[in-house]
C-alpha cells in the first residue's frame, strides 16, 4: 500500500510539470505532437529510472559512509549527463526520424531540473532502493501524462476558433494553467 500512495503521489498529487513547476522547457517544447511527446516522455522516464537506480547506491554506499555528501550534486549531474549520452547515441541508432525530431530537445534532458529533482527527492524522503523506483516511475509517467495531455489539447486547438490575441503562445499559457488547476483535484485522493 505505501508503494502505490509513493506512485501516485509522485504520478498524479505532485505532478514533476503541474503541480512542481519543474521541466516546463520540453513539456512547453516538446507538446507539439503527441508522438514527439511520448518519444520525449519515455526518454525522460527511461533516464529518470536510471538516473535513480545508479544514484541512490552511490549517495547511500559511497557519498554518504565517507563523508563526501557535499559532492552529492556534481555526481548527480554527471551521472545524469552519462545517461543521456547513452539515450542519445541509442536513438540515433535506432529511431532517426524521432532523434531528429527532437532536436535540442534531447540534449536538454541533462540538464532536465526534474530528473536532478527526483534523485534529490529519493534522497531527502530517505526511500528505499524499491520506493525510489517506485517514486522515479511515478514522476516520469507524470511527466510523460502531462506532455500527451498538453501535445493532444495543442492539436485540437489547432483546428479550434481561438480569438486573435490568444492565438499561439498565449492560449498555450492558458492551457497549462487550466490544466494545473485541474491536477490541484488530486490533492486529497491519497492522505
């Protein structure tokens, strides 16, 4: 049961996007499309996933025992840009056309502020190494859920009869928030 309260709290109640606040740059740059989403959202779930299970065992097993936990965000960051490297080169290989398609996108997920957060949450809610993945899962698939959502309003809108002066930038601010506000009606599903 503490399991599943991690994952939605992290999945739905504490959106990393909606309710954090965090990685607004691809979730606003990467919402295009709801296929350059899922793309990105399952590249960010796969790093994040990662990213917590090499830095949960180096905080616990190594930073920590010796005393070298003021290291803590140089190591994070650099494990974090590893793994991105590796997704990069992979997609390159095996998915041009959405390696492409993400363009700078891609190489922003090194320094994507929810992946570094989700590590520094594990750390600071004093996890397990099962609750931390829980948790890195939950927040991905949020992150991954707020991207569709947004890509698949952003596609109706397109064809939808939006006043002059919201057109483009302005009725997309008014999306996310309305859609923020609507992710504030989880707060009470898990106490």
């Amino acid at each position: 049961m503490q399991l599943f309260k991690i994952f939605i709290s992290a999945f739905l109640i504490n959106n990393v996007v909606l309710m954090r606040f965090l990685a607004l740059c691809p979730f606003i740059g990467m919402s295009t499309d709801v296929n350059k989403s899922i793309g990105m959202g399952l590249a960010v779930t796969f790093v994040t996933v990662l990213a917590t299970c090499v830095t949960y065992p180096i905080y616990t097993l190594i930073l920590e025992p010796l005393g070298l936990v003021f290291l803590q965000i140089l190591v994070f960051i650099l494990v974090i840009a590893s793994l991105v490297q590796l997704v990069e080169f992979y997609l390159k290989k095996t998915a041009p056309a959405l390696y492409g398609s993400m363009g700078i996108y891609l190489a922003l997920i090194t320094t994507n502020c929810a992946i570094l957060a989700v590590t520094f949450d594990v750390i600071s809610n004093g996890y397990s190494f099962i609750e931390a993945i829980v948790f890195a899962v939950g927040v991905a698939l949020g992150f991954l859920l707020s991207l569709v959502i947004l890509a698949g309003i952003r596609e109706r809108l397109r064809s939808s009869d939006v006043p002059a002066f919201l057109k483009g930038t302005p009725i997309l601010f008014v999306t996310a928030a309305l859609l923020s506000m609507a992710f504030t009606g989880f707060s009470g599903l898990v106490k």
